[in-house]
C-alpha cells in the first residue's frame, strides 16, 4: 500500500508537532537517566497491579514519548521496545 503524498504531509506535522510537544513535555523531568539508575518507575501501584506479573513477557509501547515507562516496565521484568513517532522523544 502506498501513502498518497497528503498523508506524508500530515504525518510530517504530526511529527514536528509531537517534536515540540515533547520538549515542552520533557523540560521539568531532570536527570531521567539517573532516576531509572536509582530505581525509579514512573507506573503508579495501580498500574503495576493491573499488570500484574510481567517478568519475562516480551511486549511493545506504543507512543512511548522519551521511553520512561517503557523503562519502567522492563524494571518489572519485561523485555520492552518502545515506538514513538517524535525522533525528539526518541533522542531523549
């Protein structure tokens, strides 16, 4: 299947939007890299609950922004990729 050149432009605002929104988005976080070192986890109890055990399931994140509870689930065992379309997020 191809993308008529319309969906290209639109998917390319999307990105570039997401791109901005991402910098707003990540500007307050700090250090992330040393929060997950630290053990940090951005899942509240309930959503670790829900989950229940995931230690050793594979799974994908769709639209993971900058990938921290994409992290944050792998701290739970799980082998996790994470998707996003903002090259931004990605990047952080």
């Amino acid at each position: 299947m191809t993308t008529s050149p319309l969906r290209k432009d639109l998917h390319e605002e999307n990105r570039l939007s997401w791109n901005e929104a991402t910098k707003a988005h990540n500007s307050h976080k700090g250090d992330q890299a040393k929060f997950f070192r630290l053990g940090g986890s951005t899942l509240f109890p309930e959503e670790k609950e829900l989950l229940g055990d995931i230690a050793g399931l594979s799974l994908v994140h769709l639209q993971c922004n900058a990938g921290q509870d994409t992290l944050s689930l792998v701290q739970l065992g799980a082998v996790a990729t994470g998707v996003d379309i903002s090259d931004e997020a990605i990047a952080l």
